[in-house]
C-alpha cells in the first residue's frame, strides 16, 4: 500500500484514546482512498488496470501471447500405415497468429515459455473396429503426451491436452494413430481443432 495513505509514522491510536483533530483527518483520507481505490493500487486488480491500454503499459501486451485456433473444413484421410501416427492437418484459421501455419498446421514458438494446446478428432468409422486408436501431440517431431483413445467404438472422438514448456523456435504438430488403413478424420469445425495460448 503506498504510504501516502496510511498515518503519520510512528503513531497508532491508543485505547481510550481520543484522536486528535489532525489524526482524525488523516484516518478520514485513508478510508476515502481505500474506499475509491485509489489507495490499494499495490494490492489489487482494479478493473481500470485490465483495460488493454493499461496492459499494454505495463509491458503486458496480450498479442505476446500467441494465442490461436484452427479448425477443418473437410475430411482427411489418413492414408499411411496401420498403427501408425499420421500427421491431423487444421488448415482454416479461425483466431489467426504469425505463429501457426496453417500451409502446415504446424505452431512455432515465437519466444520461450509455457505453452497451452487442445486439440481435437472425430475418427468416421462407423464400425467398431478402432482398436487402440489415438491422438498425440509431436513437439519438435516427436511423441510427447498420447491423449485419449477408445477401443472398438463407432465414431470416437479424441482429444488431448497439455501445458509444454517451450524454447524459441520449437513445434507442436497433432498427430493421429488409426489401427485400420484409410481411417477418415471429419472435417468439421466442432469436432476437429487445435487451439494454443501462451501462458507465461
């Protein structure tokens, strides 16, 4: 709390003690300060503060979070070999950022931090013959966390989801592991999206 608010230095008031005029006025400066919020800047969120402007002053810019989403429009089909993870392509950004391709529906880190990322897949099969499909998130090329997957379930859908520290320069790709061959994604924008923030 910023010391202009508060009383004299050095003093309290006393039990049973009768303020003195001065003290009365300072108490009474302190209430209206606390009461208009002018005097608990250093103590609190004020909506004032929230203000885009007010971020952006305080080096706070919400563009420097790369935040995106992308969705499909139409079917892919995953057309590699069985039990393998294929690569999910969202190539119609609907909350657009430099940061995300949609030519390769690859995000790169444009600065260090911590990452969030959902993603989700409708597999077409409307047999039950998805055993142990599943969808991951690939960081630099790689498997790094295996989201949800179903066994022998008409028209599963998947999802996964995770917080990943992330270096200037790194990729996240969501990739797909169908146990049958020409397993179809649906292209559709409530089913099938990819959606990352920066958190800090």
């Amino acid at each position: 709390m910023a010391l202009d608010y508060l009383p004299s230095p050095g003093w309290a008031v006393i039990y049973g003690e009768t303020p003195s005029a001065t003290r009365w006025s300072e108490l009474g400066d302190n209430d209206d300060a606390l009461a208009t919020g002018v005097g608990i800047d250093d103590l609190a969120i004020l909506n004032r503060h929230l203000a885009l402007s007010s971020v952006k002053a305080n080096n706070l810019d919400a563009s420097a979070f790369n935040r995106f989403r992308a969705v499909k429009s139409a079917s892919q089909t995953m057309s590699g070999a069985a039990g393998t993870f294929q690569k999910v392509t969202y190539p119609v950004s609907v909350t657009a950022n430099a940061a995300y391709s949609i030519a390769s529906s690859t995000f790169t880190a444009p600065a260090a931090g911590v990452y969030f990322f959902i993603a989700g897949a409708q597999c077409l099969q409307a047999t039950p013959a998805n055993v142990d499909d599943a969808i991951g998130i690939y960081k630099n090329g790689a498997l790094l966390t295996r989201g949800s997957n179903f066994n022998g379930i008409a028209y599963p859908s998947f999802v996964v989801i995770d917080c990943i520290p992330l270096a200037a320069g790194d990729t996240v790709e969501i990739y797909y592991r169908s146990k049958t061959t020409s397993t179809q994604i649906e292209g559709n924008s409530v089913t099938a999206y990819l959606t990352g923030v920066r958190l800090v």
